[in-house]
C-alpha cells in the first residue's frame, strides 16, 4: 500500500523541486530524522522488529529523497523500489 502512494508522491515531489538544492538537503534531514525517530520509538519492541522497521523507514525514505531530485523511475530507484519495496 505504501509503494502504491510512494511512486506518485515522488513524481508531485520531482516536478515541484527537482531544481532546488535547498529541499534537497531539507528532504534529506527529514529523511534521517524519520529514520532516527523511527529507532528512537521502537526502543521498547523486539530487537528485529526495530531494525525492520527502521530499515524500511530508511530505504522508503531515501528512495522518495533519490527519485524527487533525479529520475523516479530509472534504472537506479527501480532496482531499490524492486530489491527495498
């Protein structure tokens, strides 16, 4: 479900900021404050289930960070999308 609303939110980001290198940078803090965050608030959960989770924040949000500021559906980013979902 999120991989279905992952790919057009990326588009709607490309299109808006592709050429602004200061959301780029602000996508990426956010990126790894979610990221962080995500690790923080499983604290108290199984050590896999954290590591999944934070894993998969990780690996959703670099993909929409990559794919809104380069091509979102190249060679790269569907190789992550198909390897990461």
């Amino acid at each position: 479900l999120a991989l279905v609303s992952e790919v057009p939110a990326t588009f709607a980001a490309h299109i808006a900021w592709a050429d602004q290198p200061l959301v780029a940078v602000g996508m990426t803090l956010a990126s790894g404050a979610l990221t962080a965050a995500t690790w923080w608030a499983g604290q108290d959960t199984k050590e896999a289930r954290r590591l999944h989770a934070t894993a998969t924040t990780a690996a959703a949000t670099g993909y929409l960070t990559v794919a809104s500021f380069t091509d979102p559906l190249g060679a790269t980013q569907l190789s992550g999308l198909a390897i990461g979902g």
